[in-house]
C-alpha cells in the first residue's frame, strides 16, 4: 500500500505507477530518466507534489495512488517457448468498409465490394481480416455508434450479403473478425429509447442517465470529440453520459441486465461463425462508482478531464474475464482490445495468457514521440520507435503478445509523420512493413499500407466529414482562421485513412478536389515478398528476439528458432549510415533498396538469412 509518504522511486517500481509516470513524461515531452535519477526517486510523494507549485494539483497523486493501489496483482514475464495459435500466425488486414471498395458506385465501400477483394487479399498473403463495425448505425461516427447490433448497414449490404462474405472468407482459408464496440450505443438504439422513454424500464439503468437541471452536468469529464462528456435531455431532466460523440452513449457495465444481453448478442455472432473481435475501446467500460470528478492536472496533461477513473477501472479485469469466460471460449473466440491509454504494465494485466482476459491490445503510446500530440506538424524519430518497441519486448516474456502496426482508421498515416520529403515515402513505407512483419509479435496491416499510401492534401473543410474533425473545427472556429484550422487538421486528422483506396471506386462528392494517390507497385511487391517470407517458417511468428544494435539510427536484430536465423538491419534516418551487420556466410533476402550501392540508403531495410 503506497502513501504520499512513499518515495517517487517505490511510485515508480509498481507496475501500474511506472504506466502512469511514463504516460505523464510522455505527454510532457521528459525521458524517464526525470524520475529514475536518485535526488528525484528518493524524494516522497508529498514533497514532489509540492515541488511545482501550479502546475500540479495535489489531488493528481491521490488520484495515482488510488490506481496504484487498487491493482494488487502482477504478471511475470514467462521465458518458456511461444505457445502456438493460429492468430500468433496470422498476419491481420484491417478494412474499413466505408472506404475499402465500392460495388455500386455510390461512393461507399460495401460488402459485395469486399467479396470482390478476397482474391487481392489471398494473393497479397494475410490471413485474417478485422472489419470496422457494419453494423447498423445512424452513421455519426461512421458505425461506431450502433444503433442494432444484429443488422447490416443498408449502405453495406444486407445480412444475406455478410453471410456471404464470411463464407467466401472461410472458403479462401481466411478468417474473419468483427469489430465490437460495446462501450457506448447509439443513441437510436432500442435499449436507449427505452431507457430515456420509460422510467420504470429496467433499461434505465444500462446508461449512464442522471436526473439534473441544465446548467450542472453530473460532473467535470470531456469527450474526446470536444465539448463535456454530458449530454441534456430536456424534456426527462436526465443527463447523459457520452465519452464520444453526442450519439454515442455510454453502456453501464454496472447493470447485470446489460451484460447478459451483450454476452448474447457477442454469441450470436458467434453462432454465425466469426472468429473473434477487435474490441472498441474495451478498458473504459468499467467506471469508477460515483462518477468523480476529474483531476485538473491529468486534464491538463492529457488533454481529456476524467480519464483516471476510466482508463483502468475497478471491475475492468472482472468484466473482461466474464466475456471470456461466458462468451468467447466456449467458441474459441480470439480477441483484441483496443486500449487506449494502457502502458506496458497495464497491457501485460489484460493479456497475460494465464489471466484469461485478452489476447492482446492495441495501446497506442508508440504512434506520437515525447511532447507531441496528434495534430501537432513534426516529424516523427524512429529512434525512438526502437526504444520504446524495445521495452515492451524486453517486458512482455513469453505470456503476452505484442500487436505491431503503425496505422489504423483513427489516425494519419505514419509515413508521411516520419518526413514531410515525399520522395522518401516509399522507402519508409518499406521499412515500416519490414519492422511490422519481423518483429516478434501479430502484424496489423491497414488497408493501403501495402500500396505505399501517405497523407492527402485536403484543401477545403468541406472534404473532412469525421465526427472529430467536425467537433474540433466547432470548438475553434471563433479563434483560429479556416487555413489555420486546415493545417493542423491535414497534420493530423483520421480523414487522411478514410478516403475510398484507390482501386475501389470514384471518390464521392464529399471527397471532391481530393487528389486521389497512385499505388506504388514496389511497395506492394515488397508486402508481398515479406508475408510469402513470414509464412515459410515459424521464426517471426514464435522465434526468439535478439538485439545486435540499437546505436542511433539503427536497428539490428536476430530473430531464430531451431537453429534458423535472420538478421534484419533497419536505418531509421534520411542520412545514410554504414551498415553494423557483418554478414558472414549469411544471404541477403530482402533489400528495400536493391539499386543502391555502397553505405545504406535513407530509411534502408535489409534481411539476411544466416
Ligand atoms: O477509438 C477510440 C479512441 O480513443 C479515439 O478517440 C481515438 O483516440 C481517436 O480516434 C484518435 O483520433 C475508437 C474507434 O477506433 C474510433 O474510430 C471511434 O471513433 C471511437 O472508438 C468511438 O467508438
Ligand atoms: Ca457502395
């Protein structure tokens, strides 16, 4: 039990404490070494608080010490061999229906539009396929907001087509996993209606509904699309609480109605044959009781007030192990939770093989450097990927299972945050495949990845229609000018992985005056090669991880098993470096740059064969 008598130094030896500080250094843009150099780490809890005076609330460690000490448990790194499953195998294609392939030339991906794939995806080599909701939604935030989880999408198809789509995907030798998102509905969801129409509806209570007058919401938290997590509805007094947009609001995990009919609606899919479930952001279903307030500082930090008492909640193991244990084993069901705002340690809780949670997470720590947030304009130091993929390696032992990906629907793409030089694109988009499919760990590639996509240029507003977007353009309009607005929002918004790929379909009108990108056919080819190279032996899916050099710029590792080995050497930078790796009677397999000579070239990637 920790005190604000304990030392910064035992704060920072517990699992969850050293999260939360490398989180908070993180965001302030400091290395760890802030908290590890002695003055620092033997000083107390109370005496730091009082340290920086104004910039941090002292209630900010009552908060830490109360996470800290709710999590009495731990997980030991296991060094026994990889346990085999398929999906430690499997290298995952993520698509995003509304924009993958359009059938019918309306401008939206559709589901005979991703039937009409699956020979692309065979052929390019992954091997399962994670689908963004399809589920039937009014649309605010693209799907994430459900309103009937067991219907389609008319603008996707219908369910006669979703069935055929996981046939064909079966009958391909693929497997297929729906996204679930069961932390909040729609607001046109039937068991919402209800709640908000019928006080005596037992369905009151699967929300977070709160009688109130108009100017007090229940308490201080944010939604991360701008504006409080609280939403009025005048006519019932009530407010409600929506951690996302103002249609999306929370489930209340508390309620044991609530879970039963999730569980059986996660089983029905089930019954149907999918293969398991990327889970929408899965650890903040469980809230703390009360609802309290926020605490300033992490606000300010986090730029999100009330986080700390969501992001690793009191039942959250409880629920997780319920899902599992009453829906997806008796299935066999494999599972990802999106989670934002774990670290390492926290992840390791959720996914340790023995603690029958989660397969793995997506945590989302790797995808901005120290200091910078999403829509900040910087290039992006893959020293620092190394170092910070490094510890997690070095932590995760043998029980827990990396996820590796640098993109997804919610974010820009990373080759155009690693240089504003267009010209090097496709040699990081390269290196970034290398690293994705050799280290330890399940690849997550995103729909374009393999075409070597970067960022597009968005000239107007108009072109940007994600709920974020729009909530961020709402709450700066006053103050900043249309091109400001812009600029930052080209730097960073989610519309840049949400444009109908080339290939699939004339861009809609939204999407006017968007130049649309040419796929680059030497990327693809090297997806190719590398997932043919990851299928022919097991050594990136189970081998052992040895790093040869970490020197700046460089990244050299040894992957082996059973006295099989590759050696792959990365340059992390525009400049062009000697390479470290003395190749003995070692082949070269794969060169991303076969045409350069002598020292290797700007973001180089070689494998060897030993
Ligand atoms: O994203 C969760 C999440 O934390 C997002 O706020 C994310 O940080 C943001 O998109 C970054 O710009 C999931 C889904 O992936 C996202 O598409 C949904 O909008 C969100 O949940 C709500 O369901
Ligand atoms: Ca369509």
């Amino acid at each position: 039990m920790l005190t604000l008598d304990s030392t910064i130094g035992e704060l920072y030896r517990t699992p969850i404490g050293r999260d939360l500080a490398d989180k908070m250094l993180l965001q302030a843009g400091l290395p760890q070494s802030t908290l590890t150099n002695p003055l620092v780490s033997h000083m107390k809890i109370r005496s730091a608080a009082k340290l920086l005076p104004g910039k941090i609330d002292p209630s900010l460690f009552d908060a830490i010490l109360s996470l800290v000490n709710r999590e009495p448990e731990t997980v030991t790194p296991s060094k026994a061999p990889v346990k085999p499953a398929w999906w430690k195998e499997a290298v995952f294609y993520q698509i995003y229906p509304r924009s993958f392939c359009d059938s019918n030339g309306d401008g939206i991906g559709d589901i005979p539009g991703i039937i009409s794939r699956l020979d692309y995806l065979k052929d390019l080599g992954v091997d399962a396929l994670w689908l963004s909701p399809v589920y039937d939604s009014p649309n605010d935030d693209n799907g994430y907001d459900i309103r009937d989880y067991r219907a389609i999408l008319a603008e996707f198809g219908t369910m006669e087509d979703f069935d055929r789509l996981l046939a064909e995907v079966h009958a391909r030798g693929m497997r297929l996993i729906m996204d679930l998102v069961i932390n909040h509905t729609s607001d046109e969801h039937a068991w919402f209606r209800e709640a908000l129409d019928d006080p005596s509806s037992p369905r009151r209570n699967y929300y977070f509904l709160k009688p109130g007058t108009p100017d007090a919401p229940p308490n201080n938290w944010g939604s991360f699309f701008s504006g409080p997590a609280w939403r009025y509805f005048p006519e019932e007094g009530l407010w409600g609480l929506h951690l996302f947009s103002k249609k999306q609001m929370d489930l209340n995990w508390e309620d044991d109605g609530l879970r039963r009919e999730v569980l059986d609606m996660i089983r029905w899919w089930l019954e149907k044959g999918v293969d398991g479930f990327r889970m929408d952001v899965i650890n903040y279903i469980s809230k703390d009781p009360g609802l309290p307030a926020g605490d300033p500082t992490v606000a300010g930090l986090i730029g999100f007030c009330g986080v700390e008492h969501y992001i690793y909640g009191p039942r959250l193991h409880e629920f997780l192990k319920q899902i599992r244990r009453e829906a997806f084993d008796p299935y066999g069901a494999f599972s990802v939770g999106e989670c934002p705002g774990l670290g390492m340690n926290m992840s390791r809780m959720v996914t340790a093989e023995e603690r029958k949670e989660l397969d793995m997470v997506f945590s989302f720590d790797h995808l901005e450097t120290p200091g910078h947030g999403k829509y900040d304009d910087y290039e992006y130091d893959l020293n620092w990927y190394r170092d910070h993929i490094l510890q997690w390696i070095e932590n995760y032992g043998t029980n827990c299972r990396l996820s590796l990906f640098f993109n997804n629907h919610d974010n820009p793409r990373m080759v155009s945050k690693v240089s504003r030089n267009k010209a090097l694109h496709p040699y990081i988009a390269k290196l970034l495949a290398v690293l994705q499919l050799t280290l330890p760990g399940t690849p997550f590639i995103y729909q374009g990845d393999e075409m070597g996509l970067s960022n597009y240029e968005f000239t107007s507003l108009d072109q940007i229609t994600d709920v974020e977007a729009k909530g961020f353009i709402a709450e700066n309009r006053a103050r900043m000018s249309e091109a400001e607005m812009l600029r930052i929002l080209n730097a960073g918004t989610r519309e840049h992985t949400r444009v109908l790929l080339p290939g699939g379909g004339q861009l809609p009108p939204w999407h006017a005056g968007v130049t649309q990108q040419t796929p680059d056919p030497e990327v693809e080819e090297s997806y190719r090669f590398l997932l043919k190279l990851r299928r022919s032996s097991k050594v990136f899916p189970y081998g052992t991880f040895e790093l040869i050099s970490d020197k700046k710029n460089a990244f050299v590792y040894r992957r082996s098993l059973n006295g099989k080995s590759y050696v792959i050497e990365c340059n992390l930078a525009a400049e062009p470096r000697k390479p470290l790796y003395k190749p003995k009677k070692s082949r070269l397999v794969f060169d991303s740059q076969p045409l350069h000579t002598g020292d290797l070239g700007p973001y180089h990637a070689q494998i060897w064969e030993e």
